[in-house]
C-alpha cells in the first residue's frame, strides 16, 4: 500500500478517535502511553558502547542498571565560557521540547562540550546541571549525565563533593548523543570497571563516539 494512503488513513483515524474523546463516547478512559515513542513507522539503530571507570563518575554502583533512560540534549553556545544559568535554562528547554515534568522520571543529560577542562569551568557545568533538576533531587532521582568528550569524573566528583552530596550521581563519558535517543546503561562490569551502555536511536547517527563499537545493524520498525 502506498505511503500516502497509509498515511491519510491514519489521519482519518485520529482524527475519529479525538472526536469521540471529545464527545465522552469512548467506553474506556484515556491514559497516557507507557512508551511515550511518538511514531509507529520509525527509523531504529541500535549501537553498545563500553565506557572505562577511568574517566566516569558513578556514586553507588548497585543503582545499575538503568533502562530506557530518554535523552534530553541542551543546546549550547559553541564557547570556552558557559554560566550556570544558561545550561540550567537550555536543559529546562530540553524538557519543555519533550512535555516532561522534571523531577517525574530519570532522564539522561547529553552534553557535547569541548571547551579546555578548567576548572572554574568545570564547576559552571556541574552547577548548571544541579541548578537545573531541583525536583529531580527532591525526589531521590539519580542525576544522570552523558558528555561527548572525557569530563565525566570530573564534573560528576565536582557536583557530588560541592553541591549534592546526598544524591547519587551517574556521570559518564565518550559518547555522542542527541535527541530522540534512548539509553541503557548496564550494570559495572568487574575487575575492570567498565559499564556497558546500549544507545538507542529513533534518527540513523554518522558517528556515536570515537570508542563506540556496533553490535547490531541497523534496525527499521515499520508496525
């Protein structure tokens, strides 16, 4: 069947079963989907990546694992220089582009910044995640970071030994994501410390990391 018919029937569906949402003629409530995937023809590629312990920051291991983690990607001025409250409200931005509450579910925090690892820097990142996920921290949440490039330890060490040292704190690094991704990361692997991460993507990626190796083809979802 052609894509166009598939497509104009689907209309027509939705548009039938809003209205009788609207007239109260349905015999069952309406409740919010569990998968929260917003397509049933998608593009699907699935990569497993291995992150070292050298370079990551995870608080308490037995928290692992953690599954179907989505990805909010704050969007960042390319520069050394980032404050607090600019990364506090890009990552809020993140969550209004998905219709999240913050606090409500562990989400992962995709940072692809490559500035020079100065310290003050440092601490301007790890205090603009903080600043931005306070219901996250009220609720007991893990603080969930991913970045690009090897700043994980640093900026997880930074943000539990000087702003939420009662929360638990997931920092890793050497991996690329973007919106629309999904993540699992796996529990530590022992003696070498390594924890497995699946990165799932609804969009097909060029690149996913410089250590990223793929473990399955490409997958396309067509139900």
């Amino acid at each position: 069947m052609p894509s166009d018919i598939v497509m104009l029937d689907a209309s027509a569906l939705a548009d039938a079963i809003r209205a009788r949402i609207d007239r109260h003629a349905l015999p069952a409530g309406l409740h919010p989907a569990v998968e929260r995937i917003r397509a049933t023809v998608i593009g699907a590629s699935q990569f497993t990546v291995q992150v070292s312990g050298n370079t990551i920051a995870i608080s308490r291991p037995d928290m692992l694992p953690l599954h179907n983690l989505q990805v909010l990607y704050p969007r960042l001025l390319d520069r050394q220089e980032i404050r607090p409250d600019e990364l506090s409200a890009a990552i809020g931005r993140g969550f209004q582009r998905f219709d999240l509450t913050e606090g409500e579910q562990v989400v992962a925090i995709a940072i692809n910044w490559s500035g020079e690892p100065r310290y003050a820097v440092l601490r301007n990142l790890a205090a603009g995640i903080v600043q931005a996920l306070p219901q996250t921290i009220a609720a007991g949440l893990p603080i969930v970071v991913v970045f690009a490039n090897d700043f994980g330890k640093l900026i997880g060490g930074i943000m539990r030994e000087e702003f939420v040292s009662n929360t638990e704190v997931i920092s890793i690094d050497g991996i690329e994501l973007q919106e629309f991704d999904y993540i699992d990361i796996g529990a530590m692997l022992y003696p070498s410390q390594v924890v497995p991460v699946v990165v799932k993507s609804l969009v097909f990626p060029e690149v996913h990391g410089r250590r990223a190796e793929m473990a399955a083809d490409p997958l396309i979802a067509a139900r």
